[in-house]
C-alpha cells in the first residue's frame, strides 16, 4: 500500500475499499490495481467491477507485483484499445480541452501501436478505413492508407 501510495495512487488498502464497493456502491477511481496476492480478495468484486470493466486482469497490465510501475503509468494516462466482434478498434484520442496539436499527437500514437501489433502473418490491408468523431458528434474519414 505504501509502495502504491508513493507512486502517486489516489486510494490503496486491501478489505477496507472491498467492503466500501459491496456495500456503498463506490467508485470514485478510474483504473483497479493489484498485486497477485490481492486477487483472492478482489475476485469478490468481479459481478460489480467485470461490468464497468474496471475489473483488473495480468493481461491488460493490472495484476503485477510491481504496483508502483503500474500505478506511475495509469496516472501517465495509459490507455488499453480492444476490438471489438466486428474487428473495429473504440479508443478515446483525448478531450476537447486538449487542443489540435495534442489530439494529433495521441492520434498518431495510437495508429503507431496499431500498425506495431500488426501480426507477420496478416496479409493484405491491414487498416481498411478509419474515421474519428467526437462522442456525440458526426464522423469525418481519415485516408488510411497516408497512416501505414
């Protein structure tokens, strides 16, 4: 916990925050990080937090035993993108606050780490189209083929 704390974690405990979520419904947090041993514990939470999908996995980075290094790169704002059945990737690029520059900026980081996990295999077009919009706004196409 204190090891969390140090790294900038806003929350850290074990029971404690377990029983707060049960029975106080309470989820002032963005991302859930633990370390294995916790999983037991957490586990608990897996009906109420698998849903909002804040449960934490060793897949995506939030079961580790060395929590400060997560910690630190959650609050540098690392973002996990999935596809979803239909092989089209959701991820926010940022805020309206952020600015043309800094959107671009994540933009191109993100198609950068979309073309890096291409895999050897996978032949032809690898991006077929992409579009970007604001949450409740209209799409506007991006050529794909200027990204590879």
């Amino acid at each position: 916990m204190d090891e969390a704390l140090a790294a900038g974690a806003d929350y850290a405990g074990g029971m404690e925050y377990v029983e707060k979520i049960q029975k106080e419904n309470w989820f002032e947090f963005d991302t859930v990080i633990a370390n294995p041993k916790m999983m037991g514990t957490v586990g608990r939470l897996g009906k109420i937090l698998g849903p909002k999908g804040l449960m934490p996995s060793p897949k995506a980075g939030t079961v580790t035993p060395n929590v400060s290094q997560a910690v630190k790169e959650a609050k540098a704002g690392k973002v996990e993108y999935r596809l979803d059945k239909t092989n089209i990737i959701h991820c926010p690029i940022g805020k309206v606050s952020f600015g043309a520059e800094k959107l671009y900026e994540n933009y191109a980081a993100l198609v950068a780490a979309v073309i890096k996990a291409k895999p050897a295999a996978a032949k032809g077009q690898y991006i077929r189209s992409c579009v970007t919009a604001s949450t409740m706004g209209p799409g506007v196409k991006i050529n794909a083929q200027k990204q590879l």
